[in-house]
C-alpha cells in the first residue's frame, strides 16, 4: 500500500487539475523553468560554500581546532571522538555523515560516543549550508543575525547532546 502513495498522490494532483480546468503539464513546466532559475541562481554560493568546506578539510584546520578545543570539552565532559562531528556539522551534512561513520566504525554504536554522536546528527543543523541555499534563493546578504542565532542553537545542540545522553543512558 505505501508504494502506492506517490502514484495516487500524482493521479490526484492530475484529476483536480482536470476538474479546475487547469492545463497541468503547462503548469508543470512553469513550476520546472521557475526552480532551475532559483538552482541557477543559488549555485554560486554552493560552490562557493563546496571549495570552503574542501579547503579546511585539505589544511588540517580541522584538525588544528579539534586538538585546541580538546581540553575545553574533556572539562565539560564531551567526547572526544565527536569533537570533529560537531565541528563539521555546521559546514557540511555529508561530511558529518562520514565522521559520524568513522566514529561507528571506531567505537560501538551502543557507547556513550556513538550515542552522543547519533544525537548530534538528528539534533543539528548544516548552518553554513542552509543559509547558503536560502539567502542565496533570496537574495539576502546580511547574515549577522541569522548567522549567531544559528550557531547558537548548533552549540545548544551539542550540549544537549552528551547531556540528553548522559541522562537517558547514564
């Protein structure tokens, strides 16, 4: 039955369109040019955002931040295996999927870090991504606000993570 929700969901979509006497492929098409215009427009800042993410990667300046914030977050009781986790996080979903799997890989699932790790990746958001995307959909230059808020609610985020952790999982 749920293979058949999309098909059914377009039949329906279809049939309205029909009734309303609206020529539904025209629309679509509409629809289509409309978002390839928007994609056009917004690739820029995704390259833009892409060659940054490459670039701290490729320096070790990840590394560099991880190794000087250690002992700040062993005080606070963080991981230090999701430390890279959460730097990336912010920067780049896909690349915060590859250490959250390195991090699997090097300890179990069912461990405080794995745990911790797997919160973080349901609880945060890729920041500098998403507003890369949409102010770039939008036209918006001034990120300051939205930029702190952001990055606020990722530390929140992170914080909440090892307690949520601690608290549920001792």
């Amino acid at each position: 039955m749920t293979n058949l929700v999309i098909p059914i969901f377009i039949g329906f979509i279809i049939l309205y369109g029909c009734i309303k006497r609206v020529n539904v492929f025209d629309e679509f098409l509409g629809g289509a040019e409309e978002n390839l215009k928007t994609g056009i427009e917004i690739l820029p800042s995704l390259i833009a955002m892409i060659t940054a993410i490459g670039m701290l990667k490729a320096s070790g300046a990840m590394e560099l931040i991880a190794e000087l914030l250690s002992p700040i977050t062993s005080l606070l009781g963080f991981p230090e295996e999701c430390l890279p986790l959460a730097l990336m996080r912010p920067v780049s979903g896909s690349g915060a999927l590859a250490m959250f799997e390195s991090i699997l890989g090097e300890v179990s699932p069912d461990s405080f870090a794995g745990r911790t790790a797997s919160v973080i990746l349901g609880s945060t958001e890729t920041t500098f991504y998403t507003l890369a995307v949409y102010y770039g959909a939008t036209k918006i230059k001034d990120t300051r606000h939205s930029l702190v808020s952001s990055l606020s609610a990722d530390l929140t985020g992170f914080i909440f993570s090892v307690l949520t952790v601690r608290l549920f999982f001792g």
